[in-house]
C-alpha cells in the first residue's frame, strides 16, 4: 500500500475531501494545484500540470497520485482550453508517473464520457450505465474524459504503473442534501444524468479505495449512489422521460441508480455511505 500521496487539484471541493480521507487512515499527503489550498490540510506544491517541467518537479517523492485538477464541466473556459488543459494534465503524469516509477495513479474521470449529460443531439441510453456501455461525447468535456481514459491505456500496457479512472456522476457537496428535495419537483432536469449522484465524501472514499484494491494495467470503474436522486421509481421515471428505453437489469426495483456501481463493488470493495434518504425526510 503506497504511503506518500499526491493529490492534484488538491485546493478545489473534492481535493480537499479526499485529502481528508486519506489523513483519517493514515497516508502521508501533499496537495498539488496551481493555487495555493484555501485551507491547510496537508503540505502542498504549486504546479501547473500542463507544464512538464512542473509536473517533474512537483511529483519527487510521490509514491502514488489521486489526480483531481482538471475543469470539472463544460463551458468554465473556451472550448478548446478545457479539452488541452485536461487531456495535457492526464498525459504529463501518466509521463511522469511511468518514468518515475510511480505503481498507482487514480483519476476522476466522470460519467459525461458516456455522452448524455451534456449532448446536443441527444441519443438513448442502455440502462443502468455500466463500463461495457458504448461512449459517445459530443462536448469538450466528455471528450477529454475520454481521451483521458485512452492515454492511460496506452501507459499501463506497457508500464508498471497501474491506473484506476473512476467515472462520477453529479457530485454532492452538501453534507445535508438540503438541495435534493428541489428536485423533486422536476425530475427531467439534467436527465443525462439519469438520477445518479455520488456525495463527495464517498468520490473521496472510492478515490483511497482505488490506491489500495490489487489492480493491473487500466481501470475504468463507475462509481455512483446506489439509489437515484428523486424518490419516485426509477421504471416510472423511465416511462415519463424516457420512453422507449428498457432497463438492461430486470431485477432492479424502486428509484435504483441510472449508473451501476457492480465493478466497484466488486474490485474496490466501495460501498456507499452518503445517501440522501438518510438525511431528507
């Protein structure tokens, strides 16, 4: 089990969760950003991930990374700079972790690389969404998940360093999921999403589990709440919204998931402690 942590994007909401994490079992930790953290939780570095001389420098000591720095979502900068900021950010430390001798990266890649969430011609979906599931992003952001995803490929199959991406669905920062009971009142909205969440201390959970499970070469794994955002059936809500799509499971009842987390079940022993019917009545 690796003991000296990398976090980058370290500064941003679900850095500073997972940096949390993995102080609470034990690792030795050090954020990475091109900020400096809001709150001092750990050592950290300046770098700029798309800069190799940077990305060098600030992994000496590393024994294994949670890579986190990346825009989060399309439209917080031009088109073409969150493609090239986060496809550059994956391949500069896959470089580096190989050259290293880095055993372990595990990336947030996210559930927008199936394509669905922020399609401009929508298409339907197979659902629940597992690994297996065709991807087809039709925006910067899925794309550079995707590409991402390639690029680790292509190091493990020929390097010692494994990698694990983790594909989130929406993730929730509020301890309380006060803002869950809004949507009820519009299930439709964000429907690419297919009522999946996963609450950010469980993405940090997942992120820990992913450095410590037995894994060779690459990795993609869906991580996601086991139950959907709303209360309502999952089959009724399909029957509303989306008609025409069966679900691929049929042994699934009341409001499951749009996004299977069987894998991560399986390989990283993840299971799910945030959900929302323990906090909203």
């Amino acid at each position: 089990m690796p003991d000296k942590i990398f976090v980058t994007g370290g500064s941003g909401r679900l850095g500073q969760h997972a940096i949390r994490e993995l102080l609470a079992h034990g690792y030795d930790v050090l954020s990475l950003d091109r900020i400096t953290p809001p709150t001092k939780l750990s050592p950290s570095r300046i770098a700029d991930l798309t800069r190799w001389e940077d990305v060098c420098r600030a992994l000496e000591g590393a024994d294994a990374i949670i890579h986190l720095g990346a825009y989060p979502a399309p439209g917080l900068a031009p088109d073409s700079e969150t493609f090239s900021n986060n496809v550059t950010a994956v391949y500069n430390l896959l470089h580096a972790a190989a050259e290293i001798g880095i055993r372990r990266v595990v990336i947030a890649s996210s559930t927008a690389a199936f394509g669905f969430l922020y399609a401009r011609k929508p298409f339907l979906p197979d659902l629940p969404l597992d690994e297996k599931h065709p991807c087809k992003p039709q925006d910067p952001y899925g794309r550079s998940k995707i590409v991402g995803e390639m690029i680790a490929d292509s190091f493990a199959a020929i390097h010692e360093t494994s990698v694990c991406s983790l594909r989130f669905p929406g993730i929730n920062f509020d301890p309380n999921f006060q803002g869950f009971s809004e949507r009820w009142q519009d299930p439709s909205i964000k429907l690419g999403r297919f009522w999946s969440y996963i609450d950010a201390r469980d993405a940090a959970s997942a992120c820990r589990l992913a450095l410590e499970a037995p894994l060779r070469g690459h990795e993609v794994i869906l991580v996601a709440a086991p139950t959907s955002t709303v209360r309502q059936a999952t089959d009724d809500l399909m029957r509303l919204y989306l008609p025409g799509v069966k679900k691929a499971r049929p042994n699934l009842n009341g409001n499951w998931s749009g996004v299977s987390s069987v894998k991560a079940r399986e390989l990283l022993r993840f299971e799910a402690k945030y959900v929302w019917e323990n906090y909203v009545g």
